[in-house]
C-alpha cells in the first residue's frame, strides 16, 4: 500500500435505514485495499460506501477486513467489493 491522504465520506451500509457516514481521510490504498481512520461503529464484514466527492465524484463499496484499536482510536481496513478500485491513488 502507499500513502495517499485522500480525503473521502464514508457511510456504512446497514439495513433499517440508518446513516451513519463520517468525513475521513484515507490514509494507504492500492487499488483493491485502503485503510483509514473512523469513529464509526465497524467491525469485521461489516460494508461501506466510500466517496471522494459527494457531489458525483466515484464511489466504491468495500469489506472491512480489519479493525485495529490503539490508544482511543480505531483504524480500518477494507476492500474493495468491485475489485480494482484506482480514482483513490490518483491525485
């Protein structure tokens, strides 16, 4: 994975009509994973939107397969369910 600093929404998708969705950056990505920071209730298999622009910009649905917690804070990693997921590493 690289450094990438891509500020995106992530929302995760539940049922009952719940939205939860938080402003993050993606911190690393390659083109079918990505981690980042949340405050967002995720765990393991949970599933997420991710959106550079909410304004029409790409999105990307993803997996987490990872969550670590360190010290108050949690970092997620997920993966991309569309397989090759580029816009994210492109400036």
């Amino acid at each position: 994975m690289t450094e990438v600093r891509v500020p995106v929404q992530v929302a995760a998708l539940r049922g009952g009509g719940s939205k939860l969705r938080e402003a993050t950056v993606l911190e690393f990505a390659d083109g079918q994973h990505a981690i980042f920071l949340s405050r967002l209730p995720l765990e393991f298999d949970d599933h997420v939107r991710v959106e550079r622009d909410p304004r029409g910009a790409p999105t990307a649905d993803a997996t987490v397969v990872a969550v670590q917690y360190h010290e108050g804070r949690k970092a997620v990693a997920v993966k991309f369910t569309q397989g090759l997921c580029d816009w994210m590493i492109q400036p």
